[in-house]
C-alpha cells in the first residue's frame, strides 16, 4: 500500500539525494563509486552548538528536556507535522530562559526549508523510522551535522547513503544510542577494558519488550510503528541489544560483523491482540502482521566471535535486552544482571553485578549521576546527549560515528533479507571500507 507518507519521503529522498551524486535509495551505485572517499571521524570545535529539533513526540521531548540543562547548546528551530507539539517546545525552551525558537509545521517535509534557512550546527531528529535517513540526509547537505534516533537507517542503501553523506559533507551523522550509556552497560564495558572477563568470544543483546498497547494506540508509536509489523519480519530494531555489546566486541575498531543468518518464528501476537481488544468489524481486526513474533538473528564477526541478537515486541513478557558479554576468564549476564569470574566469584555461583558498581562502576556515571537524576530512561539519555554536545563542542570524535550507525542498523534489512532466504547468510557491507583493521578501540570516555 503507498500512502501519501510514502509519497512525501520519497520526493524529499530525490530532493535530498540530488546533492549527493549518486541515485540514492533506488539503485545506488556500489561501494566502488565512492572508493578513494576519506573516512569521517571529527569536526573542528564550536563554543555553542545551535540545534534544530525534528519530531518532538515522546522521545524527542524527553531529548529537548536533556537538551535544555546541557551547557553550551541552544535550540533554535523546532519542526514536527503537529503544529501545537511545535508550540509546546517553543513555550518550553522560552521557559527555560532561551530565545524562543522559529518553528516549522508546514507538513512532513518542512525539515527540508528548516535545514536550508536557519544557521544550526545539528540537525537531531527524534521522528519514525522512516524519516531518519532524509532528515540526516538534508541536514549534512546543508552544512550540519546530524544525530538521528535509532535505528538510523533501515536498508542497505539507506545505511550506505548516510556514510557517503557524511564523507561528502565533512558532517557527523550519530546514531543515539542511548543503551550504551546505561550504567550496567558502561560498567560491562569498563570491566572489559579492565580484562576481568578476559579475551571476548561472545555476546548475546536483544530488545525484548511488549509493545502491543503501544503498537495498537491511537496517538504517538501506534500511529506509524504497528505498520512496520505488517510489511517486514526479521529484526526491526536491533540497536539497543547490540550497540552496548558491539563497543566490548571492538565493532568497526579491530573487528566487524561480517556475516549473519536469522530466523523468525511465526506471527501470532498482534493478531490475538486485536481480537480481543477490538470490537468485532474494526479494521485493527482485518490487519494481516507478518513480522514473527520471536526473530533470532546470529552474527559471526571478521575474528571468528559470535553474537546473538534477538527481537521480540508482540508477545507478553517482562522487559529485556539480554545483555551478555562472556570472555575466556568469566562472563556477564543481563536480566537480572549477574557476574561470574573465574578465581573471584565462588566455584559455578553469580554474583550480583550491583556488587561490583563500587569498584568498577563506570567514570563517566561516577561524574554524572546526580546531574542525569531524573532523565528519560534512568538516566542514560541524559548521558547520551551530554557526550554528543561534548565531542562537538570540542571537535573531538563522537562516540558513535556513522560507521557504527551503519554497521548496526544494517541488521535490520540483513536479517530481513536472511528470514526471506530460509536463513541463508547475509553479509555485512564494510562501510569502514578497511579502516576498521586500524581504528582504536573506544577507550573509556569521561564528563
Ligand atoms: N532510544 C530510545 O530509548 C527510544 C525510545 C522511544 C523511541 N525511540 C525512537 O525515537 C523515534 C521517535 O519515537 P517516539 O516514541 O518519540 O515516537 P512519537 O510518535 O511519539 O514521536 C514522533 C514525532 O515525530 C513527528 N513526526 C512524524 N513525521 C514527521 C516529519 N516528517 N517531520 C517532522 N516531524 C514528524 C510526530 O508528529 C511525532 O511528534 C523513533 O525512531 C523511535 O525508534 C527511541
């Protein structure tokens, strides 16, 4: 089915694309069009970062929030399709004692005028997922740098079209991934640095959550997230899972995803769901889902490691992104979250990880956790954009870069791809294009 939507993207899409000298999204040429492209990592450093915002639904609101109490950024522009959302965070940045922002609301590609009128360093975007790629797309045309919710981009050519982007323009394109931020994750990642778990083989990261209210509501993610589950089936949102594993396994610095193969189990949530939460005629009962309630995808790295990434959001459960990280000495293993280290931990007994904050917490919560008290999502959101300010401000590199958002978007259509072919394997782009043999590992970042 096209809709108006579809239409709208796709124009912005051509819009967009012109500049970049390639046919974008349709037939792209491949990676060798773009060989001899110098690799993108840092910007030279501004004293105030000026912000336009796109989609201030739930989670861009809860970034403006953040946003707001983050020293040297202004919000200068805000644009959303819903004129009073617009409204609502131009009252919230006067009230914070800034200058009231221009707004944009004249449909779903205004963003387009937004980026080609106002003087902003970043363009950040918290809109569906169909939006996030034109956005960064329109945003590093004209000169800004851009961060995008996850995932960044959700087809091949869409993710190669931000890396090309971002080499052509000179620009950031950052993926927020806020689940990196989160304390267990940090700390997992600071014991790993620390060689407590010893040589990394494995992990396993999923994004296991019951979103069928949300799927099915009548205003914010039911009105364009429940659509995805009827056109697509593999793993639709693989970032949270894999984002915070990727940093411990060296992802695009010493080793990559190189290949995957994925599975999806049958389409059954959505469906008893409608049943029994819509009268009998409502046209929620007549959808058709095809995306599998349970989807396993497994990747191999370039290394020969293994990761498990799994989605599952239709079925009744208990939140979960698994997290697990395990090592030749010992392992972590997320909900609950436990720890286990050969000659430390008593003979095949967890230990609680809460035990090990003290010593090997993360400094960058150490710093900052009085500050991000109260922010979305127990306060690594706050964290997350803190950085990102940081780096920019400073013109160092960001702590996630658009290699990254590619190599971790691109799960999705791989393992779409993957579930189509029967779980044949699916390789993964190297958007590094070699550079991630001699990239450094990420190293522990600070406030
Ligand atoms: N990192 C996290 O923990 C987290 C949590 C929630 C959502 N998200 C991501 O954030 C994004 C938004 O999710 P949400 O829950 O805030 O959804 P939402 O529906 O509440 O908000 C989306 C907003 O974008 C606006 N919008 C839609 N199309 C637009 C366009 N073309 N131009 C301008 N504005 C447009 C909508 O009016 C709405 O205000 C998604 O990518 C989602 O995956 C991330």
């Amino acid at each position: 089915m096209t809709t108006n939507n579809d239409l709208d993207r796709r124009d912005a899409l051509k819009l967009i694309a012109g500049g970049l000298g390639f046919a974008a999204l349709g037939a792209r040429a491949e990676p060798a069009a773009s060989a001899g492209a110098e690799p993108f990592l840092a910007a030279p450093p501004m004293e105030t970062v000026r912000i336009g915002f796109v989609g201030v639904g739930g989670q861009g609101t809860a970034h403006v929030e953040n946003l707001l109490r983050i020293e040297g950024c202004v919000i200068k522009a805000v644009d959303d399709i819903v004129p009073e959302k617009v409204t609502r965070i131009q009252d919230m940045v006067e009230r914070a004692g800034f200058p009231r922002p221009t707004g944009y609301s004249r449909g779903p590609t205004d963003f387009v005028r937004m980026c080609e009128t106002e003087e902003l360093d970043l363009v950040f975007n918290a809109t569906p997922w169909e939006w996030h790629v034109p956005i960064c797309l329109a945003a590093m045309r004209n000169g800004k740098h851009s961060a995008t919710e996850v995932p960044a981009a959700y087809t091949v050519d869409d993710c190669w079209a931000l890396v090309e982007g971002a080499e052509k323009y000179r620009k950031h394109c950052v993926m927020m991934e806020n689940c990196n931020y989160d304390r267990m994750e940090m700390m997992v990642f600071n014991m790993v640095r620390q060689g407590l778990f010893g040589e990394i083989l494995h992990a396993e990261g999923g994004y296991l959550h019951d979103l069928r209210s949300v799927k099915f509501s009548p205003e914010g993610e039911g009105l364009w997230r429940r659509a995805h589950s009827m056109k697509r089936n593999g793993n639709l949102y693989p970032t949270h899972g894999l984002g915070p594993v990727a940093n411990c396994l060296d992802n695009n610095r010493g080793d990559r995803f190189a290949s995957l193969v994925s599975m999806s189990g049958p389409s059954r949530g959505l469906q008893l769901y409608a049943q029994e939460h819509f009268p009998e005629g409502s046209p929620q009962r007549r959808e058709q889902y095809v995306l599998g309630d349970v989807n396993m995808s497994l990747i191999k790295t370039a290394n020969g490691r293994t990761v498990c990434v799994s989605h599952e959001t239709n079925l009744p459960r208990p939140y979960s992104r698994v997290h697990l990280v395990q090592g030749t000495r010992g392992l972590f293993q997320g909900y609950p979250h436990r720890v286990y280290i050969e000659g430390r931990s008593k003979a095949d007994e967890w230990e609680p990880a809460e035990s090990y904050l003290a010593e090997f917490g993360h400094p960058l919560w150490k710093q900052m956790e009085e500050k991000s008290r109260g922010a979305g999502h127990g306060g690594m959101d706050f964290l997350e954009d803190y950085r990102l300010i940081k780096c920019l401000r400073e013109g160092v590199p960001t702590d996630m870069n658009v290699y990254d958002a590619a190599a971790l978007s691109v799960v999705t259509p791989l393992s779409e791809r993957s579930v189509a072919n029967g779980g044949r394997p699916a390789e993964f782009p190297d958007f590094t294009r070699g550079h991630w043999k001699a990239w450094q590992p990420l190293g522990i970042v600070t406030a």
